[in-house]
C-alpha cells in the first residue's frame, strides 16, 4: 500500500514538474536566450499559441499580424519588428 501511496505522488510530482518545464520553454529559446511573446507579428498558422476565444494554440492564426495572436521573439526585439500594421507589441492589440 506504501509503494502504491509513493509511487502517486511520484507521478504527481513529475507532472507538475514538467508543466513547470514547459511553461519555462516558453520564455528560453533553445540556445538559452530569454524570449518574450509579441503581438501583431505573426503570420497566419505560424503563431505560438493561444490568443483568446475561440482559439486553440499553437498554429491557430487565421490572419497575418492579427494583434491578437503572438509570436516568441528575442526579448528586447518586438518593438522593433515591423509589419504592414505598425510594430510589434509586447501586449495584445485590437486586430
């Protein structure tokens, strides 16, 4: 009964470990360097993930630079983005 009670609460903590791990993904590019999401850049289908109602994640942009989906980019960088719309915005923006 202790090694069933053990091995739950194995599990348990593995899996808030890995959500933990996979919300930090989204803030490290696989080099290591910080990211940041940044709204408006995005084109259709090539989001990061979820921008609101009606939405999934991941691939669910239906326009290019949608201010209301978002894209990792390096931190420090999304200002400077340019798009037929203006520059990118570090908070969501009125599509």
């Amino acid at each position: 009964m202790k090694t069933l009670t053990l091995a739950t609460a194995a599990l348990a903590l593995a899996a808030i470990t890995g959500a933990a791990l996979a919300d930090d993904m989204n803030t490290k590019a696989s080099n290591g360097a910080a990211m940041e999401k940044c709204y408006g850049v995005a084109l259709a289908g090539k989001n990061d993930c979820k921008a609101g109602a009606g939405t999934t994640c991941a691939g669910s942009a239906k326009k290019d630079y949608d201010g209301m989906h978002w894209k990792n980019v390096p931190t420090g960088t999304c200002t400077s983005i340019k798009t037929p719309h203006g520059m990118g915005s570090l908070t969501p923006m009125k599509s």
